[in-house]
C-alpha cells in the first residue's frame, strides 16, 4: 500500500503549480487588488496627509505599512474565490476520488495565495517608492518585514480557506474580507492611536494590525524594535493555527 | 481474490429526513459492464458517491476491489476513477496540462507521453494547448473521459456518461465504455436512457424508490415482462415495456 503521506510533496507542487498558471492567467486580479490600496495610499497622502499630525515629516513612510496589510486582506477575497470556485465544479471531486493528500488540495491555495499577495505587494512599494517612500532598513530588517507579511498572509489565508469552502454564493466567499479590511483603519496604520477616544483607542491598541503595523514601521524607518514584533508574531501564529484548525475540521467534515 | 469488483449489502442514505436509499444490494462481476438505471431524482449519484468514496453511506456494507469504501477509502481509490455527471475537467488550464497534471497525481513516470496518447485517443490532439473553457460540450466530456483513463485503474465510474451529448458523441462513448471492458476494466454507469443500458451493459439493475427492483441481463430482465400475447406479430418488449411494467407494478400495490 502506497501511502499518501509519501506523495504529500510531489502532489503539493502539482497543486500549487496548478493555482499558480490560474494566476498566471488572470493577473488583472492582482493588478485589481492593488488599485484600492494605491487609491488610499494617493488619498491620504494627497489630499488627507497635510491635516494628518504623525510626527513625522514622511507620511508615505508612515502609511505604507498599512497600505500594505489592506492590500493582502484584500487579496485573500480571491483565495475565497478561487477555493470557492475549484469547490463548486466538479474537479475537487474528482481529486477526492483520487489518492492524494486532501490537505495538499487546500496548501496548494494558500501557498499561491502568498505567491500572488506577494506580487501585489511588491507592486505598491514600487508605487510608493514612486510617492516618495525611502527606508533606511538594512536587508535583515527587509528580510524580517518579509517574514512578517508572510506570515499575515498564511494567517489571513487559512481564514479565505473557511469561507472558500462554506460560502453559497460568489459574493459570499468574499465577504468575509470586508471586516478584516476595516482593521487597519481602526489601527495606528493611519492615525496615531493616541488621538482616538479612549474605547476605540484600547481596541486600536490590542487588535493584531497595530502590532504588525508598527513592527513594520519601525523595520523600515531602521529604529529597534520593541516588545511589538513578538505580539505581532504572536498573534500571526496564533491565527494560523485557529484558522487551520476550524478550515481542516469543515473540509473533512464536507468530504 | 473474489470474483466481485463491487459489492453492496442493505445500503441505506437519507439527506436530512429524505430517505434515498433504502436497502440497496447488487453485486458486479469484474470486467463487466453494470449499468445502473433509474429516473431522475431515483438515487444513482447517491450510489454512485458513495460507491467513489465521496460519500458516507448511513448504514450497510460497501466493497469496492475488496476494500470497504469507508474504512479503507485510501485502498479504493488507489483502484478506481470516476467521470461525474457534471464534467471534472480544469477550465482554466489547456487539455494537454489537465492530463499531465492528472498524471502527475497518479505519479505516472511519464505524463507527457500518456497526455499525447490520451489525446490522440480522444481526438483532442488539435484542441490539446487551448483552453478547456473553449471547448465544446463533447469535447470537454471527452477530456473528462480521457483523464478518468489515466493510469489505468481497474474500476471505472460514469455517472450518465452520454447526457447531453449528441447522438453521434453518444456512440463514441458507448465505443469507449466497449473498449474498456474488452481491455478487462470493470466499467459501473448510471444511465437514464434505456436504449443506453441495452446496447452496452453485461448486468443491468432498476433503482426505483430506493430500492433495486430488477437486476439481471437483458434477457433475464425480458423474461419478467409478461409473455407477449398472442397477437398477429408476436413483438419482443423493449427495456423501456419492461421498465416501465415493473414500476407499474410496484406502485399498484
Ligand atoms: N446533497 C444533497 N442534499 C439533499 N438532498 C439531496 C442531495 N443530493 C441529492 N439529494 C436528493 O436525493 C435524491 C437523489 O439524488 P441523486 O442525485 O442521487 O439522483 P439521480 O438518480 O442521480 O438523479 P439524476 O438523474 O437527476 O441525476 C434527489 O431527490 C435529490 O434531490
Ligand atoms: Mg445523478
């Protein structure tokens, strides 16, 4: 008996090469997914960033980060989607009748998930590079800003996971990203939190985005970071498992 | 090893409080061809994902190749391959990169060259690099046929394989389910269109409220219509008589 456990590599790269030619295919998704963040990133840098007090005299440098984050939670709208789709025709089912590693079918999309955020991402820092965006970060911290969105990315895609294969509809796969959207304008991502009323000031302050954002902020403006990089790394993890938890128990539950 | 491919003893599923299956039972030989016949609504999908282990059966017991499909699953669908009732092919990638990625999960040693061959079988050699969203209708049923193929497995599954197809498509995949068998593939198909059950299937069964209520050959299955009366052209009954006597029948009662 051949077990599946012994493929697990061998048909996850034939999953994850398959999701990659489906983006490959339809890049306009990722170039879609980069227009609303790029729009915030021009809105606030343009006509909000002169009445936005930040203490700093970059707002793009200040901003990115965020922008960053809405640009992955956006993007993990299409993991839904592209889950949602491969669930609702037939092809799942025949891989299911096939012997191959059922988690390999989710770990396919969430891997290509990061494949694609990553290129939306790379997309905006050229275009904030082009609004003015300069980082004195040295490539250790470049790597560390790496390894935190790709974690953010693992996290927010094991969560499209659950509403890609429960979700009725198209729009529903979806929706579910327009709450995670919100965060980072209830964050430090655009405003310093200190202005904020003293209730959402405490959630502003102990919600996952915050964390991450001024991880990130501090990698990139070359200060040390503090004690916010490990509740950011904690709380990524921590999602990551929740998320794949829950989106293993439904898949075996459905199949 | 036994001489039965599949074997299914007092097989029940309900979906919520509508009860499918409701005691189903047959056996088929290997390297025959079993056609599963029923109206629409009757429950073949039904047996036949639960047959594929894509489904669990509520209660009874289910072989495939000797392996029960629901605590060896694994073991079954190292043997079997299924063509669903709605096609299972990839839109997005080309003919050619469904089979070879089909192959590659059958971990084939060379999935170009058993993409080539499929595709010259199927007549798909010139469609191979395009789009399956392009294709027609027949031609995606084909690939879908073509990728159920790969690797040879023993038990083959068609759910209503000529649906939709045209009548000169449909004689193509009657020439494929032939051939199968003749090659020694066990081939189990899901019909509702009788003519398709006489001209291919070895062991033909009735699902019909649940239950089978016919199963045999052709000439068995003739043999429960009612002797023809003696009229001035003594007339054979087609299946179709014979179906629809039997469900006559039953629901006299
Ligand atoms: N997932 C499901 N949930 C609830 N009811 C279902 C489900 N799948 C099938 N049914 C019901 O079970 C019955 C049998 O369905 P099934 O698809 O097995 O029939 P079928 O013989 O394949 O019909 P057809 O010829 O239309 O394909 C139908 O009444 C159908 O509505
Ligand atoms: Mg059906």
């Amino acid at each position: 008996m051949e077990g599946t456990k012994k493929h697990f590599f061998n048909d996850l790269s034939v999953m994850l090469g398959r999701s990659m030619r489906h983006i490959s295919r339809s890049m306009d998704t990722i170039i879609t997914v980069t227009i609303m963040p790029i729009g915030f990133m021009l809105l606030f840098v343009y006509v909000l960033g002169g009445a936005i007090q930040t203490g700093t005299d970059n707002y793009v440098n200040y901003l990115l980060p965020g922008i960053l984050l809405i640009a992955i939670a956006s993007g993990i709208a299409y993991t839904a989607l592209r889950l949602f789709i491969d669930v609702q025709g037939g092809i799942f089912e025949r891989f299911h009748t096939m012997p191959i590693s059922r988690s390999t079918l989710l770990w396919g999309h969430v891997l290509s998930s990061l494949v694609s955020n990553a290129l939306s991402v790379v997309i905006i820092i050229i275009v904030a590079l082009i609004m003015g965006f300069r980082s004195p970060a040295g490539i250790l911290s470049w790597l560390a800003v790496t390894g935190i969105l790709a974690l953010f990315t693992l996290a927010l895609s094991w969560i499209a996971i659950i509403p890609g294969l429960s979700a009725k509809s198209v729009d529903g796969a979806g929706a579910f990203s327009y709450p995670i959207l919100f965060l980072p304008f209830i964050s430090s991502a655009f405003v310093p939190t200190e202005s904020m009323p003293s209730v959402v000031r405490a959630f502003a302050e102990n919600q996952p985005v915050t964390s991450i954002v001024e991880s990130i902020r501090a990698l990139l403006s070359g200060y040390s970071v503090d004690n916010d990089i490990w509740v950011a790394l904690a709380w990524c993890v921590g999602i990551v498992l929740v998320a794949y938890f829950f989106a293993m128990r439904m898949y075996k539950k459905r199949v | 090893m036994q001489n039965h491919s599949i074997q299914v003893i007092g097989l029940q599923k309900s979906y919520k409080q509508l009860q499918v299956l409701k005691g189903v039972d047959f056996e088929v030989e290997k390297g025959s061809i079993f056609a599963l016949l029923g109206s629409n609504g009757a429950g073949k999908t039904t047996v036949v994902k639960i047959l594929t282990t894509l489904l669990k059966p509520d209660s009874g017991t289910v072989t495939v190749h000797g392996f029960n499909v629901v605590s060896k699953p694994e073991h079954v669908r190292q043997v079997i391959s299924l063509t669903g009732q709605f096609a299972a092919v990839d839109e997005i990638l080309t003919g050619r990169e469904n089979l070879i990625m089909i192959s590659k999960l059958r971990h084939l040693k060379n999935p170009h060259q058993v993409a080539d061959e499929l595709l010259k079988r199927f007549g798909l050699t010139d469609a191979a690099d395009r789009r399956v969203s392009t294709y027609s209708g027949g031609m995606r049923r084909r690939l879908d046929i073509a990728l159920s193929l790969v690797g040879k497995p023993q038990i083959i599954f068609f759910d209503e394989p000529t649906t939709g197809l045209d009548p000169e498509s449909r004689i193509e995949v009657w020439k494929i389910v032939k051939e199968l068998s003749d090659g020694g593939t066990t081939v189990f198909l899901t019909t509702q269109y009788l003519e398709e059950a006489e001209q291919l299937a070895d062991q033909i069964a009735i699902l019909h409220e649940g239950r089978i209520i016919a199963n045999g050959t052709l000439s068995e299955l003739k043999m429960l219509f009612p002797s023809p009366k003696v009229e001035y052209v003594e007339k054979q009954p087609t299946l179709e008589e014979i179906f629809l006597a039997i469900v006559g029948k039953k629901e006299d009662k």
